[in-house]
C-alpha cells in the first residue's frame, strides 16, 4: 500500500510540474519621412486565444494629469475596472470627455484642482479629448488580460509570468494601430513564434476630433483658452 501512495503522489507532482514563460520580443516600426512613432507607447498583450481567459487583475487607481494644456502620460493601461483620476494642473479649466462606447464619459467643466475620476468597467480602446482645447488627446487601454505592458523607449518588451497555453500577441501604436501574431507558450515554458512586433505607420494621419457634440471647435474666445 505505501508503494501505491508513493506512485500516486509521483505521479500527481509530474502532472503538476508546469513553468510559467516570459514572452519578450522587440517592436519596430516602417515609417515615411516626418514620422516619429514613440516606442514606448506602444502597448503589447497577450489574449488567449482559446474560449476561456486568464484571471484578472485586481482594479488600480492611476492619474492622467492635464498640464500645459496636454495629458500626461499619453498614453495607460489599465485592467478592467480600474480608476483613472484627472487632476488638473493648468490654471485654466477643461472639460474632459471620449465617446468611445461602452466606456464613454463627461467630466464637465472643472478647475485646477484634484479634478474628476472614472471607474473603466469594459475593455476597449478609449480615446480622452478636452471639449475646450481640440489639441488635447490621450488613450486608455483597458484590459480583460492581466499579461500586458509597455515597450521601453529601445523597443523592447518583456511579459513575465505567462501561463502555458495558446495566445494570440497584440500590439498597438497609436501610428501604427494594431498588430498581432500567434504564440505558444509549453509546459515547461519554452515560447515559439514570432515575437517581434511591426508596425506600418506610412498610412497614419494626424485628423481633427470633434467636440463632445459632434460639431467642430468654435475659435477660442480669450487668452485663457
């Protein structure tokens, strides 16, 4: 009977011997003259390819602050359900808002201060403009995927702790949009397919948003704008 046990339970710790993988790979850029992608806003995940997900984050409270009339960082990722806060530096007032549905919002008018918040319940794409300033933009990335991240300011990227399993690896530049590849990380988390991410930016244009209504901006009415 304790040869039995011993078996057993030799058997059970083979069965559960699995390495999580790191996926780590470059991103690049095609570009015509004049263009200057930011590697280091390019966001890269991991989606299974698979029906069922992997579990997710716990939500987190960022802050997008406005000075100078910009958004800083340009550029979040944050998991579903998280917070984003909008502090207000400028002595001015701004009025923040995306119709990117189902994550849309309206911040209303307010000053320097603390600012506003939103709570981003749906994954997605969410593009933040100002009502008041048409040059003020930033993007949120919310994820349903705890494997995501940044490449850094070289074009290197790195997701650690990656389960074994099918994924499908995205990318996505605001100049270059969305990219993807499929790769396999194994039992003993060994990683194979293409994991050096290519963007074609040659076809990105610079467009003029519309306000919160749909309208184009009406010309700033004082030096305070």
């Amino acid at each position: 009977m304790k040869k039995i046990l011993v078996v057993l339970s030799l058997c059970a710790a083979g069965v559960s011997s699995v390495s999580a993988g790191t996926v780590a790979g470059t991103v690049s850029f095609v570009t015509k003259r004049g263009q200057h992608p930011i590697p280091a806003e390019t966001v890269v995940w991991l989606e299974p390819a698979q029906s069922s997900r992997p579990p997710r984050l716990e939500p987190v409270r960022v802050r997008m602050e406005t000075r100078s009339k910009m958004l800083f960082p340009h550029v979040v990722a944050v998991p579903i359900g998280s917070t984003v806060e909008f502090p207000n530096d400028d002595p001015i007032s701004h009025n923040l808002f995306s119709l990117s549905s189902p994550n849309n919002f309206d911040l209303g008018l307010y000053r320097r201060g603390a600012g506003k918040s939103h709570t981003f319940n749906a994954p997605g794409i969410v593009n933040v403009y100002c009502n008041v300033h048409p040059g003020m933009s930033s993007v949120i990335h919310v994820m349903s995927t705890p494997y995501f991240g940044f490449a850094t300011a070289e074009g290197k990227y790195a997701l650690e702790g990656i389960q074994p399993g099918e994924y499908n690896l995205m990318g996505w530049n605001e100049q270059g949009g969305v990219v993807d590849t499929p790769v396999q990380v194994n039992a003993q988390g060994q990683v194979s397919g293409n994991l050096n991410l290519s963007f074609d930016s040659r076809s990105y244009r610079e467009s003029r948003h519309l306000n919160k209504d749909g309208q184009p901006y009406e010309a700033p009415r004082s030096r305070d704008y």
